[in-house]
C-alpha cells in the first residue's frame, strides 16, 4: 500500500498519475482471491465482487497505465 500513498503525495494527490500502481493493487488482489477463495479477506484488497467491478470498468474503458 506504501507505493499508492508514496505516488499520491508525490503527484498532489492525483489519481490519474498513479493507475499504473492501482492496477498493480487489483492485480495482486485478484491473484490473492484465485489462491484463497472470494471467502477470503484482505485489509488492502476490495471486496471480490467490488475488485471485478473496477476490473471490468478499467479493461471496458482501457484505463490501464503503465
């Protein structure tokens, strides 16, 4: 979670500037739900259903920054 506030401070708190970190997140987040199960629970990952959601909204509008 330290590179997402590390990169929000860094760019005033632009969201925008930070997505390549954000997806690493979600990325991370769904590897965890594929090992342990949507059961499964993590302080700094979305809930299953939430974590699809911003998946399919940042794969429909091509929001994945590198």
């Amino acid at each position: 979670m330290c590179a997402i506030q590390d990169c929000l401070k860094r760019n005033t708190y632009k969201e925008d500037k930070c997505q390549g970190v954000i997806d690493a997140l979600y990325d991370c987040c769904q590897a965890f739900y594929d090992r342990n199960g949507e059961g499964a629970s993590a302080a700094s990952c979305p809930k299953p259903d939430l974590l699809k959601l911003k998946l399919k909204m940042r794969k429909k509008t091509g929001d994945k920054y590198q």
